[in-house]
C-alpha cells in the first residue's frame, strides 16, 4: 500500500503531483476564505472522477480525498 499524504509538504512532494496552492474564494466553501487546489502531472487523472485537479477547504480534507482516489495514466476520457 502506497504511503498516505498528511500534509502540504507530502502532497508536494508527490512523485505524481504537479502543483498544490492556495486561492482566496469566499463562500465558496462555509466559513471558508480560501480553497486548496491540486493538481496531477501531465499524464495522469482521477479514475474515479476523470479529472486531473482536486479542491477543498483545508489540506487535510485535500489529502483525504486524494488518500481516497486512484490515480492512473491519462486517457481521452479524462
């Protein structure tokens, strides 16, 4: 089993992940000033969704939802 992220850093340092940020969007999220964004190398998606990018609130909700996803080589249906 592959080791689970925790933390900005893990995510970062992802062998699979291109970039993670922070972005200022109020009431997207209740009670939540900014969104954490995610996204894969070029190549790759979420199976499950068939997406290349994730978002949330907080990095630990990010890391669950990336924790509880597949990833798998990019395809035309993502």
């Amino acid at each position: 089993m592959a080791k689970q992220v925790r933390t900005i850093k893990d995510l970062q340092n992802h062998p699979l992940v291109d970039k993670v940020f922070k972005e200022w969007q109020p009431h997207t999220y209740d009670g939540f000033e900014y969104i954490y964004w995610l996204w894969l190398k070029d190549g790759y998606c979420f199976k499950e969704y068939q997406v290349t990018a994730l978002n949330g609130p907080t990095i630990q909700r990010l890391c669950d939802e990336f924790n509880s996803l597949k990833i798998t080589k990019r395809t035309d249906g993502c």
